[in-house]
C-alpha cells in the first residue's frame, strides 16, 4: 500500500502534461523545460538533506533557496505551460545562489560549484536559447576568475596545509556524482526529447505529404473538370450562334440582318473567352495579346473580307485575371464593329490600334482608336452605345472620348489583381 502511493507519487511528480499547441518545437522546449526542472528540484533536494547531514548551514540555506526556486518554477509549468519567464526566474536565482556558495566559505575548497555553474549555463542553453545561455556561461565565467583572482592564496593554503576530513571527501564526492549525474540526465533528457520531435515531425510531414498528394489530385480533377464546363459552354454558345445564322438566313430586312450580326459576334466575344480557358493551363487567368488577338480577327472576318483592315495590340501585362475580360471584350467587340460600320475612310487601309497597360497608381487603362473618320449616327441612344456605358460600370471605370485627331476611346479602371468587381 505505501509502496503504491510512493509510487504513484513519483509518477505523478514526473508526469509532463500535455501541452495543447500545434507547434512542435514549442511543445519540445516545454517538455524538455518540465523534465530538467524536475530532475534538477530533485537533485537539488539530495543535496539540500546532504549539506543538513554534514552540518554546513551556508550550504544548506542556499541550496534550499535554488530548490524552492525550481519546485516553485516547475509547478507553475506544469500548471499553466508558461515555461519561458518563469525559466528566466529561476536561473537568476539558481545562478546568484551559485556565486553567493564562492563567497559564503571563502576557505572552503569550491570544486563542486564550478560543476553546478557548468549544469546552470547548460541549463539555460537549453531552456531560454543561445541569447541567456551565453549571458549565464559568462556570468559564471566571470565570478569563477574574480573568485579565484581574489582568493587564489586561501585556496592553496587550504588544499595544500589543511587535509580534508573524511566528512569533507564524502560530502564532495557525493555532491560531485549528483553533478556529474545532472549532467549527465540534461544531456539524456535533451536527446530523448529531441527524438520525440524528430519522430513527431516524421509524422506531420507524413501527414502533409498525404494531405498535399490528395489536394493535388483533387485540383487536377477539378481544373479537368473546369476545363470541360468551358469546353460545354463553349459549344452551347457556338450552337446558339449556329442557330441565329440560321434564322437571319430567313430575314428580309436589312437592319434586322445587321442586329443579329451583332448578337451573334457579341456571343462569339463571350464563347472565344471559354474557348481560351479550355485551352488555358492556368484557369484563373488569361493571355490578353493572344485572346483579343484571336478575337479582332474573327470579329472583323464576320463584317467584311478585306485585306485593307489591320490590327495593332501593345500590351505590357502579359495576363490578367479572368473577372473584368469578358466585359472589356465585349466593349471591344462593339467598338470594333463601329469602326467597320460607320468610320469613314479613303483608300488607305483601315488601321486600328488597341492598347492594354498598368499605370504607376495601380490603374489599368486600355485604348482603342483607329484611322478612320468617324460618322455620327442621328440616333444617340443606340443599343451598342448603352452597353458600353453598362459594361463601363460593371467594372467600375471611366471613359473618355478624344475627336481629333484621330477618333480615341481611353478606358481606366482599377487594378484587376487587387480589385473586387461587381458580381465576384
């Protein structure tokens, strides 16, 4: 029975609670914290009954005040898992006890002490870090030589003329193998736990790789299967085009024929998007240069056969996101088809230039202007105009018209990287 609660009692004194945080290192330093300071409260402890048994009250007062220290700074780790001030704590104290036991019995041959400030500045390399390893290792350093410098007289008179008593060998040579063990457990206590680490981040990193392999696979079925949608909607969209070039195959009227000319290159505006998406690596983004080229052509081979037109693209953003391009296209398709339907030109070729580029205030402006001598139409409220004007708010911008020279539309919008548009 009493073998029982002893036992239990040990366990329990020795047992770390589990610390609930995720980074491994911290839960390591906290668990290496917890064993040190329980060993060393212990072995403080030992010591502490020595000195009582040998009659030597300096000691004893002083050993007695770094294990209450340490039993203190222990439970209060174990209690709340702050190690990190509490550490800082008691190796202040343990280490002024330390420097206070060279001065207490100046006469007294201090071989022990220089083992125990050893353990202390390893101690804090391990608990605090390199920073306050390094502060207590000079420390220590320090008060040793100022010791010895100050008492290197008292100290060889004291080896040298007054042999020891058996009392003293005993007391030294059981404080020396108390050391010699501490440091000793510090060194097995800071291995085993480094393995546990090492063991734990074999797992994590096992579990990331698992994670990042069924991640992977799932964005290869979901970017195969995006890709698939643009591809159906592309279709859809080509077969709706199919059908109004059948059914403008059965009208008469002129102006009717030309409406659903331009219905059907503002859906194939829509369609080329998806057609480039499907075609895309990156699904989130497109070629600009590559899609409004593709785009200009189709546009002006659904007008007019002619040689005598030319298009000029000038981008210095290579791709963008996908969110303000189909309403940027669709204002080019209408600026497009007005230049071929009311620009007024001579004989020289037909020239237009579309112009695609990042400003320094993070603004994006594109323009678009031709060659041609523009003609105003009598009625100002033309459908093609209003969608502009629509498309223009949908991705919050501003336009402004320039006459002359030459007839130019200058758009400004923000940034699309680093804004969020109307129904994203």
């Amino acid at each position: 029975m009493i073998l029982t609660i002893i036992k239990k009692s040990i366990h329990k004194y020795f047992e770390v609670p589990a610390l609930q945080k995720e980074d491994i290192y911290e839960e390591s330093k906290y668990i290496l914290t917890c064993k040190l300071f329980s060993y060393i409260t212990l072995a403080l402890f030992f010591i502490c009954i020595l000195n009582l048994v040998y009659f030597s009250p300096p000691k004893f007062i002083i050993t007695c005040i770094a294990g209450i220290a340490c039993f203190i700074s222990y439970s209060y780790i174990k209690k709340t898992g702050q190690y990190y001030y509490s550490s800082i704590v008691s190796n202040i104290i343990c280490a002024l006890m330390l420097v206070t036991s060279l001065y207490a019995n100046p006469k007294n041959p201090h071989i022990v002490e220089g083992l125990w400030m050893f353990n202390s500045a390893l101690f804090a390399f391990l608990t605090l870090g390199k920073k306050f390893g390094l502060i207590f290792t000079l420390f220590h350093a320090l008060n040793l030589e100022i010791y010895y410098i100050l008492n290197i007289e008292n100290q060889i008179d004291y080896i040298f003329y007054h042999p020891l008593k058996m009392e003293d060998i005993m007391e030294i040579c059981i404080s020396m193998a108390i050391a010699i063990l501490t440091f000793t457990h510090i060194n097995w206590v800071t291995l085993s736990t480094n393995s546990l680490a090492a063991r734990k981040i074999a797992v994590s990193s096992d579990i990331l790789k698992e994670q990042f392999q069924t991640i992977s696979k799932q964005n290869e079925e979901k970017t195969v299967m995006l890709k698939e949608i643009h591809h159906r909607v592309k279709n859809n969209l080509q077969l709706i085009i199919s059908l109004l070039r059948l059914q403008s195959r059965e009208l008469s009227n002129p102006d009717a024929i030309v409406q659903f000319e331009d219905a059907i290159n503002r859906i194939l505006t829509i369609s080329l998007v998806h057609e480039k998406m499907y075609q895309a690596e990156d699904l989130s983004q497109l070629n600009l240069k590559e899609y409004f080229s593709s785009l200009g052509r189709d546009i002006i081979h659904s007008h007019i056969e002619n040689d005598q037109i030319k298009l000029h693209l000038d981008f210095n953003i290579e791709k963008t996101k996908l969110k303000p391009i189909v309403p940027i296209a669709m204002i080019f398709n209408e600026l497009i088809s007005n230049s071929l339907k009311h620009g007024k030109r001579t004989n020289e070729e037909l020239v237009i230039h579309f112009t695609m580029k990042n400003t320094e205030n993070d603004a994006l402006v594109f323009t678009y202007s031709d060659n041609g001598i523009w003609v105003e139409t009598t009625n100002k409220n033309t459908f093609g105009l209003e969608l502009i004007e629509a498309l223009i708010q949908q991705i919050e911008g501003k336009m402004e018209i320039i006459r002359e020279p030459k007839t130019s539309f200058i758009f400004t919008m923000k940034n699309p990287s680093k804004k969020v548009y109307v129904g994203q």
